[in-house]
C-alpha cells in the first residue's frame, strides 16, 4: 500500500496519503495528545477526506486537506478533558497515587493520608513545577511546630516521611514524557533525627506484669472469654513483636508447635481485608516462647472455633476477626485500671523490640524477627543496647585494680587520719 507522509510543523501533527481498496486515495491527520491518566502522549489518526485526483473537482486538495487537519486538532483539542487544577502538586500526587497499581493498597492508603494531613492544604494547589525549596522547608517547620495545635510538634520520622513523599512525587513528574518538572526542590531538605531510644513509647518487663496480673481470669466472671483473648493477646504481642495486623489475621495453622514458633504469612488491613504483609520481609517464623505457647494452647483448648483457618485472636463469639479500634479502646481500658502510663497497641511491639535489644539481640536477629524492610527501622532500638562484651572487656583493662579495690576496705583509723590531713 503506498502512502505519502506530509510533514507538518511540530505542533500541528502529519498529513497523510493512503491508497483504497478502490485505487482512489484518501487524506489521514495524525498528531499526538496527553493522556491524562497516565501523563504520557498518545497517537490520534483521523480520516481528513478523500484526495482531490488531477483534473477533477471531488476530493480535498493538499491545502485544503491542511486546513481541515487543522480545524479537527483544534476541536479534539476543545472537545478534551480539561485538568481543573492544572499540574498542581495535588493533581501529579493523585496521578502518581492511581498508577501504583503493583504496590500494597494500604501503602498507597498510608501515602494518600499523609500527603492529605500535611501537604494538600498548603501546598496541593500550587503548580508542580513551580515549587522551590522554601516551600518545603516551610511545611517542615510548621510540622515541627504542630500547626499550633500539638504542643510537642509532630514526630521527626513521620516529618521524614511526608518530604521523603513529596520528593517522590516530583522524581515521578521528572520522568514523565514529556516532564512535568525539571528539579526536586524536596531534595536535600534538612530533617530532624530520629534519635536512637527515644520516642519509643513501651512497657518496661514490670508494668507489663502489671497489666497482665490485672487480667487474672476467673472462670465465673462475666465476660471471661474476652478477658483470656485480652491476656494472650497482649502477651503475644509483647512477646513475639506482632503488629497489630499481623495478630487479627493469625490463624490458628500458623502456629507451629513443634517448631515453637509462629508464621506470620497475613495481615489484616483495615480497607482491604486479609492481604499479604506490605513488604516480603514481614513474610517470617518468630520464635514462640514457653510463655505464650501456654496461654495460646489455653486459647485453644477452650475456644469453640476449631478449625485449622480459624482466627487465633477471633471474636470468642463469633470467630469475626476484631476491629482495631476495640483492640485499642480494651488495652487503654486495662492501662488506665492498672494506673500504667498510656500507649497505642503499638507500643507492645515497641516493648518487644526495646527488650530484645536490651537483652542483646542483634540488630540483624531483632530486624528478622520484627519483619522490618530496612535495618535503619530497627536500629530506633540500637540506645536500648547494652553491650556486655564491652563492659567485660574494660572491667578485664582493670582487673588487678579492682581485686585490689575489693580487698582493701578503708579502716576507721585511715579514714579519720585522711580527715586530719
């Protein structure tokens, strides 16, 4: 088939010349257009008309055709979805948000809130590529100050993680075709640190004893079941460092007791249901100890849901998993009775975390079995550390001066003389 290509300036798209079945000939317009959803061009081709044929007055003329090219990209053009808000941080968030389509729901639901809380008010309507570095630095001290509302400001790592998405959102303009930015002005922004053991809000070893003892079950008290679901729960949590989805979600075949361990293979989201943990690291084993293999083989036992999918943590009544905001509510309950200091259920797996370290589980071990995607997560536990084999190895520098410290205790006589002097 032959067909002749016309150039046009850049802008206007190509006219083309393609041959018919019945040897006559017809004129093709063909220009590029932006996808909106996806923010990349894509190919339009029209038919202009048929060609005019030397010496006959049916069909366009080159010209003709031209003109007519013309006025079918001005009206595809007008007749195109129109961008409200332009290429506005907003619009490139949402675009990026809708084409993460191979990343976990609720990660994109984690950054839809954030850039929602933190950035869409201030910063959603301004024009992508007409951001600079001030502005970001702005929302970073206006974080750090709490809006005025929250007196201790917000924390360092989650002012960490609303710029370290913004930066994302412009890299994801970048690369578009063509770019709807040029640079980053939410790179290299000066963060505030999380510092190493602070901000960890936990339990110490005694006042989770203390939360525990205070839900002594008593086999005639009303509402037992939930009393022993409450105690095998929190002790597993602080024991075995499960998020809280990660617990709603466990079943009963996840638990692996001759192994003496617990799979960790779901987790419960709360607008996505039963999926697989967000990263392949929080897919694990953790190690069950005797403590709470006792209370979940108790669980068990008098539990009347029996099947192997069965939800360990299930509502006793109905096996229903368990929404969140009760877990949460029962804990706050329990805390304020045993007059401990409050914290989220999160803070159960910040108490297991904080006692590993201080027991000296390495970062790498402790990173395992917290199912962290990065080790720069796990070392917020690295202050708790006490590193014995250091302090042997100083005691070892100074062994002859301490056996001889220990074997002379100053007399009265010495002490009295020292005092006249």
């Amino acid at each position: 088939m032959k067909s002749e290509t016309q150039r046009r300036p850049y802008g206007s798209g190509n006219l083309e010349s393609h041959k018919n079945a019945d040897g006559s000939e017809s004129w093709y317009g063909r220009w590029y257009v932006e996808d909106l959803a996806t923010g990349k061009r894509k190919q339009v081709r029209r038919k202009v008309g048929r060609k005019r044929r030397p010496g006959s007055t049916d069909g366009l003329t080159k010209r003709e055709a031209e003109k007519r090219l013309a006025a079918m990209i001005a009206a595809e053009d007008a007749a195109a979805p129109q961008r409200a808000d332009g290429r506005t941080l907003g619009w490139a968030a949402d675009t990026m948000f809708d084409a993460l389509v191979a990343t976990e729901p609720q990660t994109v639901d984690t950054y839809r809130r954030d850039f929602n809380t933190h950035l869409r008010s201030k910063l959603g309507d301004r024009p992508l590529d007409k951001l600079v570095r001030e502005d970001y630095e702005g929302v970073v001290a206006a974080m750090l100050a709490g809006y005025g509302r929250c007196p201790n400001g917000y924390a360092p790592k989650t002012i960490q993680n609303v710029v370290r998405l913004a930066s994302r959102i412009h890299n994801y303009g970048r690369d578009r075709s063509p770019a709807w930015c040029s640079t980053n002005p939410a790179e290299r922004i000066e963060l505030p640190k999380v510092e190493r053991g602070e901000d960890v809000p936990h339990l110490s070893q005694v006042e989770v004893a203390k939360l525990l003892e205070g839900q002594e079950v008593d086999d005639e008290a009303e509402g037992i079941e939930w009393l022993r679901l409450d105690r095998a729960l929190w002790l597993t949590a602080v024991m075995c460092g499960l998020r809280q989805g990660e617990l709603i979600a466990l079943r009963r075949k996840d638990v692996k007791w001759l192994e003496s361990k617990i799979s960790v293979r779901l987790n419960k989201t709360r607008s996505h249901g039963d999926r697989s943990p967000k990263s392949s690291a929080s897919r694990r084993d953790v190690p069950m100890p005797d403590p709470v293999g006792k209370v979940l083989d108790d669980l068990f036992k008098r539990s009347q849901f029996q099947a192997d999918d069965a939800r360990v943590f299930g509502n006793p009544e109905t096996g229903d998993p368990i929404a969140p905001k009760a877990m949460d509510e029962r804990l706050t309950r329990a805390l304020k009775a045993a007059s401990l200091r409050p914290i989220t259920f999160h803070g159960l797996r910040h108490t297991f975390g904080t006692q590993c370290a201080r027991a000296g589980v390495p970062m790498r071990t402790l990173k395992e079995w917290m199912g962290h995607a990065r080790i720069s997560t796990t070392e917020i536990y690295a202050g708790f550390a006490e590193d014995q084999a250091e302090v042997k190895m100083l005691e070892g520098a100074f062994d002859s001066l301490s056996q001889s410290l220990s074997c002379s205790e100053p007399n009265q006589q010495q002490v009295s003389a020292t005092n006249v002097r």
